[in-house]
C-alpha cells in the first residue's frame, strides 16, 4: 500500500477513539439524570462529579485526535 | 515535539500562500505559531520572549492585578469585586479539603496558582485583541508538560520525604489476592509514570482542538460571506460558550487531579 495512503487511513482510524468517547459521556449523564430524577435533593452535590467525569471522558477521545494528528504531521 | 510539527506545517502553508496571513490561503493552525519578539540566545538555548511569553505576562499580571485589587478596601462586609475574589478562594480551598484532606492545605497555595494560571490562560486565549491576535498559551504541550511535570516531581518528592521508603507502598496495594498482585504492581507503576503525560495531554488536546473547530468554524463564516454567513455564526456563538465551560472546566481538572496526586502521596503509608 501506498505509505501516503496507510497514513491518512490509520488516522482516520484513530478519530474511532470518539465512539468510545461518545459512549462514555452519554453514559455520565444519562446516568445522572436517572440519579438526579431519583433524588433530586442530592443531585447539586453530584455536580462537580458529573463535570469532572464529563471533562475526563471527553479527554480520552481527543488523545484519539492527539494521535491522529501525530499520524498526520510527524510521519 | 507537537509544537515544532504546528509551527513547521503553519509556516510551509503561510509560505505556500504567498507569505501573508489569511486571505486565501487559510490555515487553522496558523493561530498556535509562535513569533519571536525578542531574541534571546542563553547558553547556547534559545530563551527568546515570544508571544507565548507574552500571554503567559498578561495572564500572571491580570490575575495578580485582580487578587491585589479586590482585596485593597477588604471589609467584614465583601463588596462586589472582593467576594468574587472570596469566592475563587473558597473554591479552590474546598476543592483541596475534599480531595486531599485537611493534611492537604498546607499545599493550597500552590494549587490556587496552578487552578488560576490555567485558569487565565485558557480564558484570556478566547479573547482576539487587535495587533496580537488570539493565542492560548495552553494550546501548547510543552507547557502543559512543564506544568503537570512540576506537580508529579513536586507531588512524588513530598510523599518521599513525608513516608520515605513507604512511600513505595503506593504501588503494592493491600487485600489483593497474592497471585495478581505483581500484575497489579506493574499496572500501578505504569499508571503512576504515565500521569503527567496523561495530565499535559488532557489540557493541551481539548485546548488545541477546541480552538483548531473555531477557526474552521469562523473560516465558514467568512467564506459564506454576508448573505450565509449568519448560520455558522450562530454555530460561533454557541460553540464559543462550550469553549469557555471547557476552558474553565480543563483548569478545574487540572487541579482536581493535581489534588488527587497529592491526596495519594500524603496517604501512601495507609493504602
């Protein structure tokens, strides 16, 4: 295979890591809102948790991007 | 590394359409370019003032400014501009008594830098101001990396000194079954040493996309001109308010997780 060409695939392949991504922050939320509708009084103190587990999620797809561009500019 | 290859790709596509920024040739990573203003050779390194150190003034004078300012008529009763600096404060010190124990306040002072100079970096950065351009000085990895390297040498030397050789029970958690545990060890290690890359990596990935989908955006709006330009600005406005929630979110992060590595160091003895 053309070098050019397996590059530009394998970094289309790393932007996959936002699935994981997607998945993950759906996850959090939808979680929560079950939590929160559950017990609302109790969900104000979830907040920064639920901050905190979106802003970590949501990392773990652009080390994905991190990647991708390494691919892209570095080979 | 990242930021040699951003800088060389800017400047190759800069130099392919004609030399002079914008216009047609446009490029998103042309915004992470640093310039030079003043050259400085130190000891063979080159330690110029760039626009990086620029921004880097303006953020630590802006927060130094404020905190000083808001505190100089303190009262009993905060006006406005003394309780928003309070409220950062308060912030920041239950952030380190939830994650780290009250063990952990000796230490608050440090992590209050680290969360507000993050914190004034990402922010400022959003901001476009005329002749100097727009530059998030956290966009950068090597930054981000001295930063996280900082606390992780920082963090490591104090659970050293404060436990010595227990320190290293760290690694070697308690109540698990014997035939896993030198899986779990190796595992722990290799979590331990890969978290300031993690932490560097986190900050300056969302940083660094975030403001690469702005320009893009903001290349539609300009492409599209008078008469279609008005959808992805709407997408502009909307997108901008997600960047400020990330960029107060990524600090926020950066010093939870900062507190936590310092949490783990206090407590090793006890795991």
């Amino acid at each position: 295979m053309d070098p050019a060409a397996a590059k530009l695939i394998g970094a289309g392949l790393a932007c996959s890591a936002l699935i994981g991504a997607g998945v993950g922050i759906g996850s959090i939320f939808g979680n929560f809102l079950s939590g929160a509708l559950r017990n609302p009084s109790a969900a104000p103190g979830q907040f920064p948790n639920l901050l905190l587990g979106f802003a970590l999620a949501e990392a773990t797809g652009l080390f994905g991007l991190v990647i991708a561009l390494i691919l892209l500019f570095v080979f | 590394m990242i930021d040699g290859l951003f800088i060389s790709a800017a400047h190759a596509a800069a130099a392919e359409s004609g030399g002079h920024h914008g216009g047609g040739g446009f490029n998103p990573m042309h915004q992470f370019v640093i310039d030079r203003y003043v050259p400085i050779k130190l000891f063979g390194y080159d330690a110029s003032f760039t626009n990086s150190s620029l921004w880097m003034v303006m953020a630590t004078g802006l927060v130094t400014a404020f905190l000083i300012l808001s505190m100089k008529n303190a009262g009993n009763v905060p006006n406005r501009v003394q309780s928003l600096s309070e409220i950062t404060y308060e912030f920041v010190a239950n952030m380190v008594r939830q994650n780290a124990g009250n063990g952990g306040m000796p230490y608050f002072p440090v992590i209050f830098t680290i969360f507000m100079f993050v914190l004034s970096m990402n922010l400022i950065g959003m901001i476009p101001i005329p002749g100097l351009g727009a530059f998030t000085v956290t966009s950068h990895i090597i930054v981000t990396f001295a930063l996280a390297a900082f606390v992780w040498i920082g963090v490591t030397a104090i659970g050293i000194a404060k436990h010595g050789v227990r320190f290293f029970k760290l690694f070697v958690p308690s109540g698990v079954p014997l035939l896993l545990l030198p899986l779990i060890t190796i595992i722990e290690i290799i979590s331990y040493f890969t978290r300031p890359i993690s932490l560097s990596v986190r900050l300056f990935a969302n940083m660094m996309a975030g403001h690469t989908m702005l320009a893009v955006f903001g290349s539609f709006v300009v492409g599209l001109g008078i008469l279609g330009g008005w959808v992805p600005l709407t997408f502009m406005i909307l997108l901008m308010g997600l960047e400020i929630l990330i960029a107060f979110l990524q600090a926020y992060v950066f010093a939870v997780l900062s507190c936590i590595y310092l949490s783990d160091a206090l407590h090793a003895g006890s795991h």
